[in-house]
C-alpha cells in the first residue's frame, strides 16, 4: 500500500492548480526522499529546470553546489542527500519587465509544510529573499543569512540566491563569502559527511 509520503509525492507531482495562472502546464520538478539528510527550500524552478526536469539545472544550481557548497554533482543529486523544494514547485513563467514571476504562495501553503514534516532531515537551508520572507517575513534579509534560524526547532540556514542577477547583494554584502559562506560550509558537510 502507497504509505502517506510516497501519495503526497504524487498529489504534487499531479497538482495543476495554477494552470490559468501559468497560462500553461505547470510541472512540479522537486526531488529527495523521507530521510533526505538536508531540506533545501528556493524559489521556484527555472525555465531551464521545467524543461529538463531536473532541480537546479542552471547557472545558479552550478554556483550553489559547485562553488558555495563545495560539493559534487552526485552527492547533490543523490536523494538521501538533499530533499529539493520550494516556494513554488513549477516554474511560474516570465513576469511582463522579463523576470521569472513570483512563486504563487499558495503553494507552499498547500505543500510545503507536509514535505517538513515528513522530511526528517537534520537541517533546513532556505535560498532567496522570498523563501526567507515566506517563513521569517519580520526579520531582515541579511539579519537572516548572517545568523542560524529555526524551523520547526530544526536548524535552518539561509542563503542569497546564487543567480548571476544577484551580484549587487554580493558586493554589498562581501563578508558572505569571506566570513558566512565558510561556517555555513563546514555545517552542510558536517551533516553530509560525518558519520555521528
Ligand atoms: S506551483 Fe504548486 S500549486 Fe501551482 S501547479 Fe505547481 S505544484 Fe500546484
């Protein structure tokens, strides 16, 4: 019998609510298991990963896993690893000045919280101003990614978005990847590679 994991994975997967919305078929495109070791919460997929459904198959996943987290494409792709979500679970289309438009919260309110609860993992890491906002919207953006949160008492690490699009924050905020970056990497692979 279908345990209650396995069909929430399903309703996802077949959850066209935002089809008018879209004004094309949406495509959720997450993945991971029950017992991923990390739950990683962005936005909302690209153009790039609705099409190849594929998480973070793009310019930014390459920065994230290559650069920030510093850890291989298998070890980031491998299910007991990382349980990969977001705000909103399909691309949402382009906004009319070109951007992607935002994730439609409702999403997160119907899905998100049943993926954290079923996901046991040890950490939670939040990427982008809005999956921050959505869960902390009175805290300061780089109040947040400056100091570990809680999530349901789990610890929850935030991150600016790693897109390209996003290098004025970077400069702004130089001390992320000198003094941040570091001590959020030494956590991500204490998680992923201790055996304790
Ligand atoms: S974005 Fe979320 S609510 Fe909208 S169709 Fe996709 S899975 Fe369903």
């Amino acid at each position: 019998m279908e345990n209650s994991f396995d069909k929430l994975v399903n309703e996802i997967k077949s959850c066209r609510d935002c089809r008018n919305i879209f004004g094309f078929e949406p495509n959720p495109v997450f993945s991971g298991n029950e017992n991923s070791k990390i739950l990683q919460i962005s936005q909302a997929p690209s153009q790039n990963v609705h099409k190849t459904n594929k998480c973070f198959n793009d310019v930014s996943g390459k920065k994230l896993r290559n650069e920030w987290y510093q850890i291989s494409d298998k070890d980031f792709y491998n299910d007991d690893n990382f349980y990969i979500s977001a705000i909103g679970h399909c691309y949402p289309g382009k906004s009319s000045n070109g951007g992607d438009r935002k994730p439609p919260k409702h999403c997160a309110d119907k899905w998100l919280w049943q993926e954290i609860k079923f996901v046991k993992s040890k950490i939670i890491i939040l990427i982008g101003r809005y999956s921050a906002q959505y869960f902390f919207p009175k805290i300061e953006f780089p109040e947040l990614i400056f100091n570990n949160q809680k999530i349901d008492d789990k610890l929850t690490i935030v991150l600016p978005h790693p897109s390209p699009l996003n290098q004025r924050w970077f400069k702004k905020y130089p001390e992320f990847e000198t003094e941040r970056l570091p001590e959020i990497r030494k956590i991500i692979h204490k998680v992923l590679y201790s055996q304790k």
